[in-house]
C-alpha cells in the first residue's frame, strides 16, 4: 500500500488522522460553481457515507478527490500532502482508486481480460487474477465470459477487483447500489467495509442511504454543493434524510 505522511495536526475524533481530506472546496462547470466550500475528511480504516438528492454536487466531489476535476479554491490533502491540482494519473499512483457510477468495465472484454488490463500497476496477472477470484469467487467462474453480459452485481464485483488490483489506499465508490437487487448490494457493501477493516479509507456516493449506513463510520449530507450535515449516521439522521432530500432543510 502506497505509503503517506500525516500531519500531526489534521487528527480525527478518536486520534484517527485523515487519509483524504476536503477543505473549504469550491468547484465549477465554467461559470457554474456546483461546490460551495466543502469540508470532508477520511481516516484509513473508515467508511464515510456522502449522501444527498441529485445534483448535490456528490460525484464532482468524488472527482474532485480523484484529481480528475480540478477545484476553483480550498485544497485537496493526501495522507496531510497538499495535493491541489495533482493529476488524477499521479493521484492514483499515490493510492487514490475511483469506482466512477457505471462501473467502468470494458464489456466487449472476457473478465480475464479486464484483469489482466490492470497489469500496469506492477502486479503480474497471476496475482491479480488470485485477488480478484479468491475476493469474488464467481468471477473465478465467469474468467472467458465478456464483461457485458455478466449479471450487474457482477459486474459491479469486476469493477472493484478492477481496482483492488491498484492496491488503494483511498477508495472511492460511486451509487454503488445502482440498478442492483438489495441483496446484492448488501453482499457488495459487506466487501466494501472488509476493505476499510483491513485499513483502506473510502468514501461512497449514495442516493439511497439504507444500505450504506450499516456500515459506515461517518455520514455527510450534501445539499446543493454544501454539507448540511455530518457526523455519526445515528437515527436522528434517519429522521432527517427525508428532508435534506426533498429540499425543506437548507
């Protein structure tokens, strides 16, 4: 796992310091700004959950946090390093992994070769391959099967053994939960939070919170480009999703 320095000063409650950290980010679509000064941190070993109705700014957030969408103000911190405008190429080096919403698989491709794409980060395929089917066995079955006509929840496995192949420190998920039968997206979550006890950070875009706040540590509720809310995802913010959504809290 690729190896940062932590500034002593950036600490989390708990002691945790932030792996991935967000300030005062301001970010635009030319003369739009959809990031009214956001404020995000993640802790190695957490799973924050970044909730909110469409258009929030959720997934320019996450590109944000990727180097693929460069911020107009504030800064982007890895591991305490100022890493505003870094390039997203450099940002993935560093251990940065972007799971974009619609998986990014190739599906024209066998799976074994949507693997073996990953070779480039170093790793031989044989290693890749034994990550991916020893994490996601029904992949291991599915190896000469194209990509497309895997079943979406499988699909949505190929794309995370995709990216475990880069092995992250910082993991970010995009609407993970899209289009996919609630107990699929159960079994998924279920890896998404081995990979934070094993001390990966990750950060998920959700429009639909149920399933990501059984396991996350840490919520924020974005609400046209600004964070209305964060903290622990008890059940007063159960109480209170309903209306961050539907535009009453702001």
């Amino acid at each position: 796992m690729t190896e940062t320095t932590v500034s002593a000063d950036a600490t989390l409650p708990g002691g945790a310091a932030p792996l991935l950290e967000l300030r005062r980010v301001k970010a635009a679509y030319d003369r739009i700004t959809v990031l009214h000064g956001v404020d995000l941190t993640v802790a190695a070993g957490q799973v924050v959950a970044l909730l909110g109705p469409n258009g929030a700014g959720k997934t320019t957030t996450l590109n944000v946090a990727a180097g693929a969408h460069r911020p107009t103000a504030g800064a982007l911190l890895l591991g305490g390093r100022d890493t505003t405008g870094a390039h997203a190429r450099d940002l993935a080096r560093s251990g940065v992994c972007l799971i974009p919403e619609g998986r990014g698989i190739f599906p024209n491709l066998s799976v074994r070769d949507n693997l073996r794409m990953m070779t480039f980060t170093g790793r031989d395929r044989a290693q890749i391959e034994e990550i991916a089917y020893t994490r996601f066995p029904v992949l291991g079955h599915r190896a000469r099967q194209a990509a497309g006509t895997l079943s979406g929840g499988q699909q949505q496995m190929l794309a995370l053994a995709r990216g475990l192949a880069t092995d992250p420190a910082v993991l970010l998920l995009d609407e993970l939960s899209m289009g996919l039968a609630p107990l699929v997206v159960a079994e998924l979550y279920e890896h998404v939070a081995e990979l934070a006890r094993q001390g990966v950070a990750v950060l998920v875009v959700e429009q639909f919170a149920a399933a990501v706040l059984k396991i996350a540590d840490h919520a924020a509720v974005l609400v046209r480009g600004r964070v209305q809310w964060q903290g622990h995802p008890d059940s007063s913010l159960h109480a209170e999703l309903s209306s961050y959504y539907l535009g009453s809290a702001a």
